[in-house]
C-alpha cells in the first residue's frame, strides 16, 4: 500500500462531514449583518414613500442612490429589485428571447442564439442558458480575461452570438481580473449582432481578499464612449455583503435599456420589497460604510483561504501537472488537476467526507473537456474544518494520480 493510501484511509476513518461545496457566506459573516433585525423606526422612505405598500418598480431612490454610489452609475440608470441578481440576469435573458432588445426582434425570432461563455466559469449562469435554450460557446480564459482574439473573431462572424457572461473581477471560480484592455476590446469590438449584449456580473466587485482593493474600468463608461451604450447591462447584489437570498440585487444600465427593463418588469411585480430595501440602506448607509463592512467580511476569509493555500503548497507542491488560483478576491480556488484526474478526486473527497462542487460544473453542460477543473469553496466551514478538509482534498487528488499511474 503506498503512503498516500494509508494517510488517505487514515483520513477517511476520521468519518468526517465538510461541505465545500458552494460560495456560502459563513454564519460569523451573516452575524457581521445582524443589526438588519432591528426594528426600523419608521416605514416611511426619504421621499414620503410608505415602503409597507405596492409600488416603486425601479426601486426606493435612496437604494438606487446607494447603488449607483457603490457601481459609480447615475442612480436614474439603477434599478433595484428582487434578492437576488442571478434573478434579474435570468430575467433579461427572457426579455430578449420573448420580446427582444429595443427595435429588434425577439432572440426567439431569429434562430437559435448562442452565448459566450469563459471557461471555467459560473455554472448558474451556464444553466440559465441550457434551461432557456441558449447554445454555449467555450472562451478560454487567461488571469486577465478571456482570450480577446477569439472573442473578437466569433462576435464578428456570426449575428446569432447574442451576448456573453462575464465576472470582470476576482471571477468564479478562478479569481481573474480583467485587464483594462479587456474591458475596453468587449466595450469596443464590432459584433455582427446589433442586439448583443454583455451580461456583466459584478458579483464580486466589493470582496477583495489581498489588501489592494482592485478596479477595473467601468464597462458602462467604456461602452458609451465607444458608442455602444446599450451593449452592457451590470449585476451585483449584496448576496455576499449582508444576508444571501434576503439581501438587495441591482441592474444598471444605459438609459435605453433601464425604459426597457421597466416596460418587460412591471407585468410581472406590482414593486420589489421596499421595507428590506429600506433597511438595507439604513444599515449600509454609504460606499465607505459598505467598504468597511466588507474588510470585516474579508478579515474573516482571508485566513480560510490561506489555510488552503497552505495546504496545497504542502501536500501538492511537488506534484506535476497540479496547480491552484491564488484570488486576490471573490470566493472561489480553482484547483487544476492533471487531465483526466478532476472527477475521480471529487467522487474520491466525497468518499472521505467532502462535498465538493462536481467536477465539469465550471463548464457549459457540465462537461469539462480535460477533465482539470475543482472550484474550492472555503468560505463556509470554520477556520478548524478548513484546513483539514483541503487535506483531504489534496490526498485524494494524491491519490487518483497514483491509481492513474498504476493502470
Ligand atoms: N454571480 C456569481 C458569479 C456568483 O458567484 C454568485 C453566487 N455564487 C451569484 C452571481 C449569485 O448572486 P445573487 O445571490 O445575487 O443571485
């Protein structure tokens, strides 16, 4: 039996039960929101709106305020609404595809629609697509972007490429940050498609893990000044910043396509939840405010990640073909494996206690082509689980490329 083996079954014995499997924010960080609980003293909003009743379809203003401080939009360009934003991603989709963006017909209309989709990326988003029927294209994707050549080259080719996900920054799973040049090529290119659209998901835009805070360019201001202005619609929430599922989410946008939201939206709610809006923006108050909360948040990760980054170095160091994402911010590793080896690590982790995100989630339709890719969520476990369940994971990673070697 080699060594691997015997630490392997040794861990296993230990029968212990870790969920690393989802971004979760831990419940020491829910705890940093609690004041949330507190009774508001009033239900009456800055602008004499009782937020107790039906109505406001874009949002309380100072929520709006609120966001288009922390997005650096104008707040006219801001809406609010729902708790989530993958909500509001899911619903432009459908818009487009039922009703089409302003002056073009329906994606519906127009044969079958397809989504670039950088890979490894965010697989809800990549099941969006698959349950609204939206075909999905792989971009490779570098520490600052996806490969730009490719990009430019497809959306140039073909007018059914309707639009393309992305996390410019400290990205799902791998943590890259898009290159200013970046930004600036998807502002600028030329797109066979005149009703292409970025679907520009800010999830992590406050959530900095080093302690630069880093920015890119805003894509709104790049696509604008490359007369673009209705390329890009921005999502972010504060998923990760208060309480996930029970927080706010927004969507900003030109002028054009916050009318258009609005229009599509409001047969569906007769108004968002003002009274969780309003206490949001009690407790959140401002960017400063928010940017403080969130070195807490960051004071509390930070040393789950580097438990895992330790224990990577330790046990995986040395091993060929293995490497890891070290972010900078977001919540995600993303451990490399040789090809072949990702599924036989996670089913081997599951063996010995460890929930992990299944392998080839990071990729359109769950197929990974190489099969290489483990998203490494540390955020939800204690910092005492933590270390040990990376462990776990480099053994049995250890241990499929020993079974793979002995074949
Ligand atoms: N986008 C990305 C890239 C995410 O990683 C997540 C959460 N894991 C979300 C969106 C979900 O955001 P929300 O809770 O606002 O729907």
């Amino acid at each position: 039996m080699t060594s691997t083996q015997s630490l392997y079954d040794a861990f296993k014995e230990r029968k212990l039960k870790l969920d690393m499997s989802r971004g979760k924010p831990a419940p020491e960080q829910l705890d940093l929101s609690n004041e949330l609980m507190a009774p508001l003293d009033t239900y009456l909003a800055a602008d004499g709106t009782d937020t107790r009743n039906y109505g406001g379809g874009v949002g309380l203003p100072e929520a709006r305020a609120l966001f288009a401080e922390l997005l650096a939009v104008p707040a006219a360009q801001v809406v609010v609404d729902s708790s989530a934003s993958l909500s509001l991603m899911h619903d432009v989709i459908v818009y487009h595809l039922l009703n089409g963006a302003p002056d073009h017909a329906p994606w519906l209309e127009q044969g079958q629609v397809s989504f670039l989709c950088p890979v490894p990326g965010y697989d809800r988003h990549f099941s969006i697509c698959e349950k609204r029927g939206i075909k999905m294209i792989n971009i490779p994707m570098g520490d600052d972007g996806p490969d730009m050549d490719l990009v430019e080259k497809l959306v140039a080719a073909d007018a059914r490429i309707k639009g393309m996900w992305c996390v410019p920054k400290y990205s799902n799973p791998g943590g890259a940050v898009y290159a200013d040049s970046v930004v600036r090529r998807l502002a600028a290119m030329k797109t066979a498609a005149p009703d292409f659209r970025l679907l520009w998901d800010d999830a992590y835009r406050f959530h900095h893990l080093g302690e630069e805070r880093i920015a890119i360019p805003e894509i709104l201001d790049e696509c604008a000044k490359a007369g673009h202005p209705d390329r890009a619609f921005v999502f972010a929430s504060t998923s990760k910043v208060t309480w996930a599922g029970s927080g706010m989410a927004a969507l900003a946008s030109s002028p054009a396509n916050i009318a258009w939201w609005t229009a599509n939206a409001g047969v569906r709610s007769i108004g968002p939840d003002k009274v969780n809006q309003l206490r949001h923006v009690r407790f959140l108050k401002n960017a400063d405010n928010v940017a403080a909360l969130m070195e807490r948040h960051r004071q509390l990760l930070k040393p789950k990640f580097d438990a895992v980054l330790d224990q990577f170095g330790k046990l995986l160091g040395d091993v060929e073909g293995v490497s890891w994402t070290v972010p900078q911010g977001g919540y995600f590793i993303d451990l490399v494996t040789p090809e072949g080896q990702a599924r036989r690590t996670v089913s081997l982790a599951k063996e010995a206690g460890i929930t992990l995100t299944p392998a080839g989630a990071a990729f359109p339709y769950g197929r990974d082509p190489l099969d290489r890719h483990i998203r490494i969520a540390p955020s939800f476990p204690s910092l005492a689980e933590i270390g040990v369940a990376a462990e776990g994971i480099a053994l049995s990673l250890r241990l499929a490329i020993e079974e793979s070697q002995d074949l």
